[in-house]
C-alpha cells in the first residue's frame, strides 16, 4: 500500500505546492488552493494509518520503532502542521495568506521527512546488495 500511497502523496503535493505558491504570487486560486491542501492532508493521513499498520506487523509497534523512531518524530510534526491547516482552513480567520504559509512550512516539514525515508530506505537496499 505505501508503494502506492508515496507516490500519490509526492503527485498531489506537488500540484498543490504549485497551486499555493501560485496564489501566493497572484492572489488568485485561493480556493482551489486551499482545498488542494485539505486532499493532501487526507492522502497524508491514510498513509500515515498503513504505515503504522505496516510498522506493527514488521517492529511490533505502531509507532516509534526504533529503526523508524526520528522519521516517526518528524511524521508526528507533519501532521500537526497539516492538521493545523484544516483547523484553519474550516475554522480559522480569514486571514487566507496566513494558511498558505502554514501549507508551505507544513510541505517543507513533509519534504524533509520524505527525505528521511528515502535515505533509510535507499541505506537499507544497498546493505542487502553489500551483503
């Protein structure tokens, strides 16, 4: 399922990186935008609920694995960030500019633990071809 879900979470990011960054610059899309957010936030919960799945099945735990345990920490970040969004997006201020900054930094917290999987996962195939 992570094989599929990854990949979809980059795609939507991405476009709705594009569509808030474009509000940003332009003052226009805001809704779009904004709705483009609360879908990635819903990719990013369903695939944070099978990895923690996963995560069970393989290390016994649903979070916090100790060979998982700071991409974990991070993932909680990224999904404050985003859950604050929503928060926002459905009973915050007005204050559109402020939610997209919010999307950004959450984005920035998602691209760094993305980051963090790639790294592990691109350490443990290359451990399994040395061995």
């Amino acid at each position: 399922m992570q094989g599929i879900l990854a990949p979809l979470q980059l795609v939507v990011c991405l476009v709705s990186l594009y569509l808030v960054l474009r509000y940003l610059n332009s003052g226009e899309g805001a809704h779009i935008a904004g709705i483009s957010v609360v879908v990635k936030t819903i990719v990013l919960y369903a695939i944070m609920i099978t990895g923690c799945i996963w995560e069970r099945e393989v290390f016994g735990c649903y979070l916090f694995a100790p060979a998982f345990f700071w991409e974990d920490v991070v993932s909680m970040l990224v999904m404050g960030l985003h859950t604050f969004y929503v928060l926002l997006y459905f009973f915050g201020t007005e204050n559109i500019d402020f939610h997209m900054q919010v999307a950004l930094v959450a984005y920035l917290a998602y691209f760094v633990n993305a980051a963090q999987f790639v790294y592990k996962f691109r350490l443990a195939k290359l451990s399994q071809v040395a061995v």
